[in-house]
C-alpha cells in the first residue's frame, strides 16, 4: 500500500492518514480541558513532590562518551521502588541536570540516549512503573497493548496519572543525588531539561505543565495528542488497544480527557522543542502535531519524515534533531554556579 509521504508500507491503513505537508497538520488543535482538569494535576504534582524518594546510587556499571552510569532506584508515589540509570560527568563538575523519559516497552539499557545535548550534566533515566525490569511492578502489565489500559475506568486509577508521577519522583531523585541540582525550581536556581519520546513525550507534555523545577523540554513522536481525534485513526502502536476498549465501553472519553498531551500542552509555557513525524504507523501524525500546536510557550519545530518506521536519510534526520537539541538546551537552559 501506499502512503501520502510515498512509503510503500504493509499497514492496512495510511501511516500518514491522508496529511502529505505539515500545513494541514499545523491547524490541529487540542481538545478542551474537562472540569477539573488544572486542579487534578496540581494535586497529583504536589503529593509526587512530597514523596521521600530515597534514592539509592549503585556502583559504576559503564563508563563512555564522557560519563559514568550508575544503576539507581527510587521511591514514587503509592511507595512503588523503580528503578533505571543515573549518569555523571566522568570528570568536571555537574552544570545541568535531565530527565530523559523512554518510550513504550520501556527501557532495557540506556542506550543512545547518553551523551546528554550538553556537556556536564547529570541525567536520571528512569523506568516507569510497569515498563521493563526495573520498572517491573507485579499487579501492572509490562506489555504496552496491555499497560495502556491499566486502571483506564477512573481518572484516580489510570497508569497514565501515576507513570507522570514517576517522572516528578525521578527529578527528586536527581535532585536529591546531585547537590548541585538541590535549588531546582527556587528562585536564582537552576532549571532542569526534560527529553521524551513517543510515550515519554506524551508523558512529559502531562507532567511539564505543573513542575517550576523544569526550564526546557523536547517531545519527540509525543503519544497522547488529541485523544478524540486518536480514537478515529487505526494505528499499530498502544492506541489501538485504546480504540479497541472504547468500542465497548466509550464512556472512557471522559477519563482520557484528563490524559491528554495536547490539552496539556495548552498549559505548557517551557520552551519546548517537538520533533513530529509527516508519516508514523506507530503514533499517527495527527496527534504528535496537535501536542505541538497547542504548546503555550515558545515553541520549535523540526519536521520528521517518518517515525517508528526505518526510511532512507533517517540517520541524516537523527543528527540533525541531536545538533538541534543541544543548540536548543544550550540555549535556555542555564550552568549551575
């Protein structure tokens, strides 16, 4: 079959859902937010914040491109133990701090994610709650068609809620294991990066919006944009699961209202760089732009070809989206001291 964006595919549907530009795209908007919604999230933000992360730093388990990675764990909300990665300068002091969210299925290594966009900074990388081994929680499922739907009958109980409050936990855990990042977020402090794709891009539009300790974001394929649109585009990644539990039970639109990157995005005012495919089977196109839209700050784009789909010249699109970041953080985000 072929798509709009000229990829021959063996998707049932056009990965590119009939948009051949990223005009149209550009005109996508966010839904409304439902009642509530700013105070659900400030609450939500405000008990993560509380939570006595305990951190644990472990040995030296690699060393390379500059930095040390150690193994971590923390604490999150409801007393879940997580764990993931916390890399530091190999020398030189700590000047930025980041939290790097992974994508759906989790995270198994820290993988390209490290070097960090800038040099000297200290990067938690955490996992998820549900999201591989070391995010591994018993009563959670750890395949994606099955985690994005855990809880998904209230707002109160949806996975979605407490995986953003494990990205808060994970910058206290940074900020608690790095005493140069200890004044995140208090005036004259330092500010930290977020970088997130796919579903850690449609978690960090959920969770920036409410956290003052962050200065600079970049969503790349962010999940989670415009959910009514979403329920209207088949697709081969977790919203299909989602399109599927809807059929028979719709009265859970009114839960993912409160889900919504997009409708987060309205209340985003970081700087924020989206990377945001013309072509995804993965995450459809519609909703990665309307995340981009909505931002209510200063905003960049960099237009992808494709996303969750290897194409020619993607290696060309990678490094210039890794020479934009680090412009881009380097930019806005200031040294600590």
């Amino acid at each position: 079959m072929a798509s709009s964006v000229a990829f021959s595919h063996d998707f049932a549907f056009d990965p590119a859902y009939g948009y051949d530009a990223p005009d149209a795209l550009l005109g996508i908007p966010a839904p409304p937010a439902p009642d509530g919604f700013d105070a659900f999230w400030q609450d939500r933000c405000a008990r993560a914040r509380a939570v006595d992360t305990r951190p644990v730093l472990g040995p030296v388990a690699e060393e390379r491109d500059g930095v040390r990675i150690h193994g971590v764990t923390y604490t999150s909300v409801g007393g879940v133990r997580l764990g993931g990665w916390l890399a530091l300068p190999a020398e030189g002091p700590v000047r930025y701090g980041f939290v790097v969210g992974h994508g759906y299925g989790g995270r198994q290594e820290p993988g390209r994610d490290l070097p960090a966009p800038l040099p000297g900074a200290a990067v938690i990388l955490p996992c998820v709650r549900g999201m591989g081994e070391r995010g591994r929680v018993d009563s959670i499922p750890d395949l994606a068609a099955e985690h994005v739907l855990h809880g998904i009958g209230s707002r109160d109980t949806y996975v979605i809620g407490d995986c953003a409050a494990d990205l808060w936990c994970a910058a206290s855990a940074l900020t608690a294991l790095v005493p140069e990042l200890a004044e995140a977020g208090l005036p004259g402090g330092p500010r930290l990066g977020y970088l997130g794709e796919s579903f850690g891009g449609g978690l960090g539009a959920l969770a920036l919006p409410w956290d003052d300790r962050f200065g600079a974001a970049q969503l790349t394929v962010p999940t989670f944009g415009n959910h009514p649109l979403r329920l209207t585009l088949p697709c081969a990644g977790s919203g299909e699961a989602v399109r599927a539990h809807h059929r028979e039970h719709p009265e859970v639109t009114d839960v993912l209202g409160y889900f919504d990157a997009a409708t987060a995005a309205t209340r985003l005012t970081l700087p924020t760089l989206v990377a945001a495919a013309l072509f995804d089977p993965s995450v459809p196109p519609p909703g990665q732009f309307a995340v981009h839209n909505a931002l209510a700050g200063e905003r960049e784009l960099q237009v992808l070809t494709a996303g969750h789909f290897a194409y020619r010249g993607m290696v060309a699109e990678a490094a210039e989206l890794d020479a934009n970041r680090t412009r881009f953080f380097g930019e806005r985000l200031t040294a600590v001291g």
